[in-house]
C-alpha cells in the first residue's frame, strides 16, 4: 500500500523537527514545514544479488523557503516571493525513488542523480545496460528529485518543480531585460521561444507586451557570432504564430516568434525582448537540499507519514551529468550542501562532464539554456568561479574564491569529483579549472577533489565503432568518438562511494597538464596525416576529406552584464544584454596529441585509446558552407588504415591495424591487456573489462 497525502489545509512537522531539530533557539512552529506524497509503488524489473528486489516509487515533496533564514539569503528575488499565512514561500518537487524492497538489506548509500532538464529517461536501466546492476548490487536507493522551475510537463518521464513568481509590493509584474538566441535547423516562418538547441525543455518568459516597436525590443541576424549584428526592422516580426496556414503577420502568440518571409538557417538570430514574471528559479536549489536531507536523516513527517528510508540512509552522493552536473557544482557554489540543520547534504559529489555552472540563480533564470552550435558563447554559466579551491584568485576579473568557498567556510564540503571530456575544452570552455586565468601556471586542486579528463571523447555517447555515424553536408568527418567514457564513470563512481564511505583514498586526478606539456594552446597542436579513407553513407562508399586541424575552438571572454549582475555567484540581474566585452579573455587550453596516432597524450584511456583502431578527435566542424564554428557538442573518427600497403599508398602517417597487432589474435590480446591494467587502476569494473575483451573477440578487425 502506498500513503497519498492531500495538501488542503494540512500542515505538517517542520523539516528541522523532523530531522532532529533547528540546532539553534527557533521555535519547532516557526521551521519550514514539508509534507510527502507517494502517489504510485510499483515493483522495480529484475533481483540484485543478496539486496533482491527493488520497487519505484513516485511522488511528491511539498515545502518551504524561510525568506528570513541567512541560509536562504543567496536565492535571488526570494524577498519578493510570495509567503503563505506563515511567512514561508513555497515550493513542490516531483521525485521518482528506488529502493530496495527490503530495507534491511540497503547498503547505507543514497545516490541522487539530478535530471537533465526534468529527464529522467536515463533513469538506472539494467536491462538495457547490465553493468549498471552493480549499483543495486551494493544496495544503493536511488533518487530523483526535480530541481529546475521551468521545465514544462510534457510527458511522465519528465520530473518538474514549482518554484514562485516574484512580483513587486504591490502585486504587479516584474519587468525586465530578457535575450535569446534563435537557431533554425531549417527555413521555418516561426520560432518558439526561449529559442536556442534546448527550447522544448523550457517554459518560456512572456513578453511585457507583444508591442515589439516599444524600447528595449529587437531582433538581430547574423551568420556567425562573431560578425556584426543586422538589425531586423519591426515591422518584419511579430510575437505571433504564423504556420503555413496563417501566414505573416500571423496571429498574436507571446510564446512564439513570426519573421517576414521566414527565418533562414543560415543565420543565428538573437531576440532582446522586456519581459515578465520572472521566477524565482534558486528556490529549486533549496528544494533539493531539503528533499535530499529530508530522505536521509527523517524518520516522518509531523502527520506521521513515514519516510521510505527511515534509519537505513548513512551517506549521500549527488551526481549531474553535463547541465544538471554544472546545477549540482552551482548548488555547491552557492552554499546548498550545508542543510539547515547545519550538517552536510551531500558527502560526495561527481559533476560529470560538467565545465560549467547553471544559471539558476538571476532574475529571469534560464537553468535549461546550454551550449550549442553557434550559441551560448556568450550566455550565462561562464562568468562564476572555474576554480575549485577556496583561495582561488581570477586574475582576468579581478576576483577571489572558488567553487567551495562556502562549503569551506561552514564546513561542508563533499569529497568531490570532476570529470570532463574533450569537448569541455574545445567548446564549453574547461581549461580554466586546471589553470589560472592566464594559463600559465597548473593550479594545485584541493585535497577532497579529483579531476578526471576523459581523453579522446566528446560530451556524450556510447563510444564503439557502431556509434559513429556519416553526414556529410552536417559535419565534414564522421561523428562521433570511438573512446568513451561510461566505463570510466561507473568505476570512479563506486571509487567515490569507497572514499565517501570507508575513506579509501580514489584514484589521483588525471588531468593535462602545462608542466609536462599535454595542456596547450590550440595553435600548438601538432596532427598527423590522415587522408585516403572512406565511410559507408547509404551503403556507398564515400570518400572522407583529408583531415585538415583549422585549430578552431570556443574563447572565454570576460562579459559585463551590468551593476546589477553578481558575476561571483552567478546571480543578480543582467542589465547589459547582449553583455558588454571587457577586451579581456580567459586563456583557452586543449589537451595535446600524439603527434602519431592523433590521440590525446594525457588523462584516463579508455580500452577504445589503448588499442585504437583510429583516431577520436574531440571536435567536428560545421559542413554548412558560410557557417564557421565546430560542430555541437561532437567530435570526430577517422579509421586507421587496415593493411600497411594501404596506409603507404595514402600517404597516411598513422599507422596502419596490421602495424598495431598483426593479427586478430595480437588486436584480441591488446585489448584485453588494456582492459586488465585499467581493471589494476581501478578505473574499469571487472564486469566491463570481461565484455570489451567478448566485443574484442566477436568484431572482425584483422582477416
């Protein structure tokens, strides 16, 4: 049976009480209040070792955010929130949970992973990926709990949260400067707002009015970001819809953008509008600290609905991949891993391919904005701290502290890991973690963090040859990265549980480095030759440009979005949009190559990197002619050569599968030596070394 609690009128204990008290003189009465609700259980596939079975369980947490609590201070427009009867605002978020069916039988681990925009269609699925049992294996409850106010309810897969308006004392509508950046994938007559690669996984701001001839609205074309801007004239675009049928002017839409004869992919377009109602989006960051503590350390709420995991949780690790990673480092920035009972939220950490923080906390918060092709290079994310370390100086701006100020100063720092792709440097900016500003000196990480580059990868995927695909007029190499990384991350993760845990200390970080050269600037990038190759495109043969390196990357220039814009925390509101260039730049460094094989020289290789059968570059371009930029969030593979005669009438300089193992058999050998001195680091599960030497020995790589 499961226990749906209904919200009319119905006040519960204050999460403090619940949780063994506020730790200072606040009366119980007065303690933000939470309630459960846990609306569906239903049992989990499959049984796990000697934990069994699990079963899912979905709901509800139902809050509040003490306005006047300085733990609260941070959350930007939370004064202007408004309170019930108690003075406390309110907020709900939407968990799913997984448990095992036996309590008795958890592990003592709490993993939280956060939703990538409300998605939770990466939810844990053994079935599809065995190796992920392991997890439920050691007992782990997983949870998922919804921390982004702006993600619309378009399917049940989906988790979101409910996060306030502010508004003025009177009760009238905030205004206030809004940008988004509108990109066609094709010629299209109207554009749903916010705009940018992520816009259906965000619920847009309204216009203050749909009158786009008053001040502070515009429309502005270009091909490429760093070209001038084309002012659109008024009279060309409306807030409209105007689909084929109900062609321009259209029919006024304040979600919805209409352009006179339509908007050509060709050009990246960037809308400056005044707009309304923002969120209080940072009460999202609360939300999480308090749901999080709320199923570690309660035994109930004060109406005595039980909490699922009562007495069975002794250690919490949150974990983000890429934009809810950047949220979780946000969320540590900011000071929410301290609870309010004052103790930690969160022991451990892992921000995975996360260079980023999330923009969360400013007025007209944008949490589900991220990088993408031609966009975003100048967006919010970039101007808080890249270093880790309290004493962290940025001598481009001028500012002090990293990302665990906070957490140093009360204490609450988790063991904490970083973990980013190539792609993290070529496009979202990452050196500046490793470096200072200048990129001139390596910077010493603090003693509770590792740093792990993952070399020869892009941001995502699932590596392996059949992963690569070939599209011509989109990317000028086939896309993709062979080398991956989801072996990696599931070893370091249960490294991270046993440092979390049983304080053994992980694997050291592995990152490049200035100091042995394997960090440089792009320009000192040295490929070899890679020519004479083709790639099957609707079973055709098809011939593959010869590799040519343009050492195109994403720069870090420092932005000035206003005085009242708080670029230390990655608060405040943004006055200047587009943002104002200082004419001062971060330093941009890449991990450098092996002028042989083209593979990065330094950080954790994978199997698919330490017997190669190519070369993963961790960037693509852009095939679409007039378009200069890289490819989103994509790298490339170029295949060595299988014979030596045909490595030589190419001309190639890599060298060819028969020069690398002879034989089948010698390519077989390789992998698994490579998959059992990785199993030795401690940087690949057994499980994951036994199936890499199988796929070995069922791929045909050598006659």
């Amino acid at each position: 049976m499961h226990t749906i609690f209904k919200t009319t009128g119905l006040l519960v204990a204050g999460l403090l009480a619940a949780c063994g008290g506020s730790g200072d003189d606040t009366p119980a009465a007065a303690a933000p209040q939470l309630r459960l609700s846990i609306t569906a259980t239903e049992d989990f596939p499959g049984s796990y070792g000697s934990v069994g079975a699990y079963e899912k369980l979905t709901g509800s947490i139902s809050g509040e955010v003490d306005p006047k609590d300085p733990k609260n201070a941070v959350i930007q427009d939370l004064a202007l929130a408004p309170v019930n009867a108690r003075g406390m605002v309110e907020y709900s978020a939407e968990f799913v949970l997984l448990k095992p069916k036996d309590m008795s039988k958890a592990g003592g681990v709490l993993r939280y992973d956060a939703p990538n925009r409300g998605n939770i269609l990466t939810m844990l699925n053994p079935a599809a990926t065995p190796s992920d049992a392991v997890y439920l294996e050691r007992g782990y409850v997983l949870l998922y709990s919804a921390w982004q106010g702006d993600v619309p309810k378009s399917s049940a897969a989906r988790l979101t949260a409910t996060v306030p308006v502010a508004k003025n004392a009177d009760g009238s509508s905030i205004t206030g400067t809004y940008r988004s950046e509108l990109v066609p994938s094709a010629a299209t007559p109207v554009m749903a707002l916010p705009g940018g690669v992520f816009n259906g996984t965000m619920i847009p701001y309204a216009p203050a009015s749909l009158d786009n001839t008053l001040p502070g609205y515009s429309l502005t074309r270009r091909v490429n970001e760093t070209d001038a801007r084309q002012l659109v004239p008024a009279s060309d675009w409306k807030f409209a819809d105007c689909s084929a049928a109900n062609a321009f002017p259209g029919t006024a839409d304040g979600s919805k953008v209409c352009l006179k004869g339509g908007f050509d992919p060709k050009y990246l377009y960037e809308l400056v509008y005044v707009a309304k109602d923002p969120k209080v989006m940072g009460v999202g960051l609360a939300a999480l600290r308090d749901t999080v503590t709320f199923f570690r350390k309660a035994t109930a709420d004060s109406a005595g609905t039980a909490n699922p995991l009562a007495g069975r949780i002794t250690h919490a690790i949150g974990q983000g991949t890429s934009q809810s990673g950047n949220a979780m480092k946000t969320f540590l920035h900011l000071g929410f891993n301290q609870a309010l009972d004052g103790g930690k939220v969160f022991d451990g950490m892992y921000a995975h391919v996360a260079a980023r923080q999330t923009n969360i906390n400013t007025r007209f918060a944008v949490p589900g904005g991220g990088g993408g092709l031609r966009t975003d290079h100048t967006a919010f994310g970039q101007t808080a701290p890249r270093g880790l370390a309290a004493d962290y100086v940025d001598d481009v701006s001028g500012r002090q502290g990293g990302v665990m100020k906070r957490c140093t100063a009360s204490n609450t720092c988790p063991r904490f890991f970083l973990g980013l792709s190539g792609t993290e440097f070529w496009q979202l900016q990452g050196s500046p973690v490793l470096t200072d500003a200048f990129g001139l000196r390596d910077l010493a990480q603090p003693d509770n963090a590792r740093i792990y580059y993952y070399a020869s990868t892009q941001h995502g995927g699932t590596g392996g040859t059949a992963s690569i695909g070939y599209a011509p007029t989109r990317n000028v190499y086939p896309a993709g990265t062979v080398v991956h990384f989801t072996d990696t991350f599931r070893a370091l993760f249960i490294a991270l549980e046993d440092w979390v845990v049983r304080g053994t200390e992980p694997p050291a970080s592995q990152v490049p480095k200035l100091a042995d050269g394997t960090l440089a600037r792009p320009d000192q990038l040295v490929f070899p030759t890679m020519k004479g190759l083709t790639w099957p495109v609707s079973g055709t043969a098809t011939a593959i440009p010869d590799f040519n390196y343009l050492a195109r990357y994403n720069g870090f220039p420092l932005f000035d979005f206003g005085p009242q814009y708080i670029p230390q925390d990655e608060s405040g509101i943004a006055t200047l949009l587009p943002p104002y260039y200082t004419g001062r730049d971060y330093a941009i460094l890449v991990p450098q190559v092996d002028p042989a094989t083209g593979l990065t020289r330094a950080g954790i290789k994978s199997v698919e990197a330490r017997a190669p059968l190519g070369t993963s570059i961790e960037f693509n371009y852009v095939a679409t002619p007039g378009i200069v930029d890289l490819s989103n969030l994509t790298g490339s593979f170029i295949p060595f050569h299988t014979t030596e005669a045909a490595r030589l009438a190419a001309g190639d300089t890599r060298p060819s599968l028969q020069s690398l193992y002879g034989t089948q058999a010698g390519y077989v050998a390789a992998v698994t030596a490579a998959a059992n001195q990785l199993v030795a680091e401690r940087l690949l599960l057994q499980r994951d070394a036994d199936l890499r030497i199988q796929q070995a020995t069922g791929t045909t790589v050598l006659p």
